[in-house]
C-alpha cells in the first residue's frame, strides 16, 4: 500500500477493515506503527454482538485506540449477516456507544440498504444513523463508501434523491466519495458521467464535508489507484473550484483528524 502511495503521491492513507475479514486491529495496529507518518487505523468490532455484550464490544475499542487506532468503522450489514436485525441505536446499543463517543475519536459509518438491496430499507437504515447523529451531536462521523449509488442511476447519471441528506442536517456529518467500487462495471475511466452527482454533493454539502476514498486493493478490478484520484484532482477541474478538489482530496481528512 504504501509503494502504491509513493507512486501515486499520496502522503497518507487511512486504513478500515471489514469485519468479514475477521477482527484485524492488532495488525491494523502494527501496520500504523510500522508507517506512522504514512497511515492511520480504524478500529473494528463484532457488530452483532453489541446486545450480547456491549462491555466486551467497548474494550475491544478502547484497546484498539490504545494501540495506536484513530476512530471506529461500523458496519451494519455485519448485523444482518448474523441474523441482527433490531436498529444498532436501540437502548441495548446505549452502553457501547455512550461509551465508544466517551473516547473522543470519530465513527465511520458503512450502511447499506438491509435486508432487500432497495431505497426504502436503505433509508430505514439512514434514519437510525440520523438518529444517532442527533443522540451524539459532537462526534465527527463519516458515512463511508458513499451512497448506494446504483439505486441511483438513471441511463448515463446518477439522480440523487433529496431523502438521503436528512442525516447532514447534522454539522458533525461528513461523505466518503467512493464511486469506482459500486459503478467501475458501469462506467469508465474519467468517469464525466459522475460529474453531475459530484457538483451536486457539493453543493448540498459543501466539500469541506466530502472526502475521497478508494476501497483499495479491491477497485482495482476496474481501475487503479492513480485514476481513482486523478477522477478528483485532474478531471474535475472546471467542474469545482481548486480549493473543492484540495479539500476532497486530503483537507477534510486533515481537519477530521487534526494532521
């Protein structure tokens, strides 16, 4: 990852796992020591099994903050994989994340539309993040991947629906603009179809709220890493202002974790 970075010219990177992966903080860890003025970590837990033992869920946390780790990643399709499917905000959650915000650090959000892949049980799913937004109004959160794009795609666009902004009525919100993993088999390199959807989140949002990500090594199935960035850097000039790409590009992150 890092000769990726050299080559592409990339100062850092922020690393997240999915838990399907199994429960790597302790390599996520060694990774950032090993690289630490290159990478950062987020932490994982067992998702589905906050209920069963939230204490348990929190120290698997705070150890893995302790070892270095910058924030969480929570991911409810892990839920729904366990045959979870009660909100992850419900008072039997109230421990863990009373808890997980007591520590200071932000929470990534990876939300998918559960359990039917369709825009109403995906909004269900972002209520309960808005509802958690509200709850703890002064964590920074970060709804990784973007949104569902493909929900979204109308012939040779995306159209996307007013519903999915309600959760950045909250200021502590923030966007990860992640498109070649969902739409790479749909669209192709400079991706210009985007363009629309990208001027239109910033605006919405403002862009010291947006954020690039990669989903690295997986998207290179249908790119590389140089044009998931230079989707942003070099093809949206014009489209956004130097300062929009500079903050999509490194400034948000820079601010959310204070670098």
């Amino acid at each position: 990852m890092v000769a990726q970075m050299d080559h592409v010219g990339v100062d850092r990177a922020l690393l997240h796992v999915n838990p399907i992966m199994g429960l790597l903080n302790d390599f996520t860890a060694q990774c950032v020591r090993d690289f630490p003025n290159r990478l950062l970590g987020l932490a994982s837990v067992k998702e589905w099994e906050l209920e069963k033992d939230p204490q348990a869920a929190l120290a698997e946390v705070e150890n893995a903050y302790q070892l270095g780790l910058c924030g969480l990643q929570f991911n409810n399709s892990a839920r729904f994989r366990h045959g979870i499917t009660s909100s992850w905000n419900s008072k039997a959650c109230r421990h863990f994340w009373d808890g997980v915000t007591a520590l200071g650090k932000p929470v990534f959000f990876t939300i998918k539309a559960e359990p039917r892949p369709l825009l109403e049980d995906y909004l269900v799913q972002l209520d309960i993040w808005q509802n958690w937004l509200e709850t703890y109004p002064d964590t920074p959160s970060v709804l990784t991947h973007g949104f569902p794009w493909r929900l979204f795609l109308h012939d040779d666009h995306l159209e996307i629906p007013d519903a999915v902004f309600r959760p950045f009525l909250t200021s502590s919100a923030r966007l990860q603009l992640l498109f070649q993993i969902s739409l790479g088999s749909v669209f192709d390199y400079p991706y210009l179809e985007l363009h629309s959807a990208i001027a239109q989140l910033g605006e919405k949002l403002g862009t010291d709220r947006l954020m690039w990500g990669t989903d690295m090594p997986n998207v290179e199935r249908f790119c590389n890493y140089r044009q998931t960035l230079d989707a942003f850097r070099t093809h949206c000039k014009g489209l956004i202002s130097e300062q929009d790409i500079a903050n999509i590009t490194g400034k948000t992150v820079q601010r959310l974790f204070s670098l």
